[in-house]
C-alpha cells in the first residue's frame, strides 16, 4: 500500500528556464513533517520562432538556451511546506543577422549565461492522502541586475509575486492507480518601462499513471496575459505590424512587454529507487499569440531526506507541473 502511494503522488516534471518559478509551488500534496528533498534539474530550449497577435508563425527571432536549477524543498508540518530554489542559465541568439533587436548581445550570436531569480514559496494542504486542497504563495527577484534587452538574455530581470490553489486527487471510485491534479496561479509581476501591466494567469491540467517503478504524466498547460503590448500582424489583426511596439525601446525589451497567451502540452517519466526519484519530459507549443514556439527538454533527479526519526521510508514523492515558462 505505502508503495502505490508513493508512486502515484510521484512524478516527472519540466525544470523552469527563464522566469524559473518554484517547481514544488505547482503540486498539490506537501511532504510530511520533517521530510525533505533536493532536486537537480536540467532544460534544454529550442524556441523556433514567434507567433503574432493573429497566430501566425514566423521563424524570426530564434534562441536556443540550457538551464539548471538547484531547489530545496521541506515538510515544516505535516500541512506546511516550504521551498526555496535558484537557476543558473544558458541562452544564445541563433536566428538571422541582423536580429530584429540589433543588439550586440543578439549580433554576437554568442552564449550568454548566469545565475538568474532566486524564489522562496510555502504552501498549506487541506485534504488527506487521497485529496488535496493546497493555497501557494511564492516570490521571485532577480539575483542582480542582468541584461533583460534582447533575445539572448537569461530572464526578464522583474520581481513577482504568485498566489494560487492547486487540487490533486487519486480517482479511487473510477481508475484506481490514476490521479489527476489542476492548479490556477495569478502572478503579480513589477511593472516593465515602469508603465506596462504585464500580470497573468496561468493554469494546468495533469494525469498520472503508475506502471510498476515507472509513473506517467501528461500535462495541458495555459497562460493569459493580464495587460502587455500586441505585435500586430500582416493581416491587420488585431492591427498591422509592428502594432504597439512602436518604439527602439520597447522593440528591444518585446519579450518582457508582450501580451502573451498560449496552450502548451506535455508528458514525462519518473523512476523512482527509494530514496530517488530520476525523471525527464518534453513540452510542445500547440497553440498561442505573441508568444514564442518551441520545444523543452528537461531531465533530473529528485534526493529525499528524512529527520523526523519516523520508521517505514519516504512515502511521499513530487507531482509537480510540467511547463517551461520560456516559451511564454
């Protein structure tokens, strides 16, 4: 029993690249008291271009980047957990010269990497081993005043602060082994250009399936764009081109500004040893406005730590959202 438990709350996920939130913010059960867990994870990303206000793609703009991310995560009680985590990353300009930002940082066509925005999160689960009920509150700030103007360039340089719910459940009356989980989260992000409103929602949907050691996950993934500027597009929907990036500055600064909405999907694997769980997962752009599209790879491993003096193992394991917020 304590082993299909473990293996159906556990799972793989999709590392965060460049906005790098908390990857335990998004999951619904917390680990028991004294419990813990550190996590290594690593994504590649290859954004192959950018759709328009109208959806249509043009392979401009293109990067490619690498990320890896350290999070440490620990049962406080049984309810309240707390996480805190920090990505390193990697990101360089691969598209057409001149790029649309003509900025050196593009034109070099080179790496450019470094540590990006630290995040700490709690969150407190009502429920019980097969339900949960879980209220997240997380906050993100940059590590140092990194370069944020072009496409090859680590992250957005912008504080945030998430709130959510996530709910996750083992279908015990219909499919005994699956469980499925849901999440909502509203991000209240720093103002760009000190005048452009660039909140958003974002939102999943996941099932999991445990077969033998291996658990397997798909995800449907959704972000809206509270605010945010509009690139326009040749048919003149919802406006001709360049539409409200009007402006070297705002141009430069685009993937910050933009109001991006999208539909992503993904699966993964985990495999779990005991005391470690080892996972890895793609994720595939399907559908979005002013936004980017691509693909994300990631892989990793999960350690667990007990200091609770409990006896019978870890029997908690990660479920946690697959989706790489650089393709926003």
């Amino acid at each position: 029993m304590e082993r299909t438990f473990r293996l159906l709350i556990a799972a793989a996920f999709v590392a965060p690249c460049v906005c790098a939130p908390s990857i335990a913010a998004a999951q619904a059960f917390t680990p028991p008291e004294g419990i813990g867990s550190i996590t290594v994870a690593a994504q590649a990303i290859d954004n192959t271009g950018h759709r328009l206000s109208d959806g249509l793609f043009l392979e401009i703009g293109q990067s490619v980047s690498a990320s890896a991310l350290v999070e440490v995560e620990y049962g406080v009680t049984d309810r309240l957990a707390a996480a805190v985590g920090l990505p390193y990353v990697f990101v360089k300009y691969t598209g057409a010269i001149p790029s649309p930002s003509q900025l050196p940082v593009d034109e070099c066509a080179c790496w450019h990497s470094s540590i990006q925005d630290a995040s700490v999160g709690i969150r407190y689960r009502l429920g019980n081993g097969v339900w949960a009920v879980t209220p997240t509150f997380r906050y993100e700030r940059p590590t140092h005043n990194y370069a944020y103007q072009g496409e090859a360039v680590v992250g957005r340089n912008l504080q945030e602060a998430q709130v959510g719910i996530t709910v996750g459940s083992r279908l015990t009356q219909f499919v005994p082994k699956m469980s499925v989980q849901a999440a909502y989260t509203r991000a209240f992000v720093e103002k760009a250009l000190d005048t452009v409103k660039i909140d958003r929602s974002n939102g999943f949907f996941d099932v999991g399936y445990p077969l033998k050691s291996l658990f397997l996950r798909g995800s449907a993934i959704w972000q809206y764009t509270h605010g945010g500027l509009r690139t326009g597009s040749p048919s003149g929907d919802p406006f001709p081109l360049p539409g409200e990036l009007n402006t070297p500055e705002r141009v430069a600064q685009r993937d910050r500004l933009l109001r991006t909405q999208y539909w992503q999907i993904a699966g993964g694997l985990a495999y779990s040893t005991g005391a470690v769980d080892y996972f890895a997962s793609v994720t595939k752009y399907v559908w979005g406005r002013d936004a980017h599209n691509g693909y994300a790879f990631t892989f990793g491993n999960t350690w667990y730590f007990d200091v609770s003096n409990r006896r019978g193992g870890l029997p908690y394991r990660k479920m946690i959202s697959m989706t790489p917020t650089s393709l926003r």
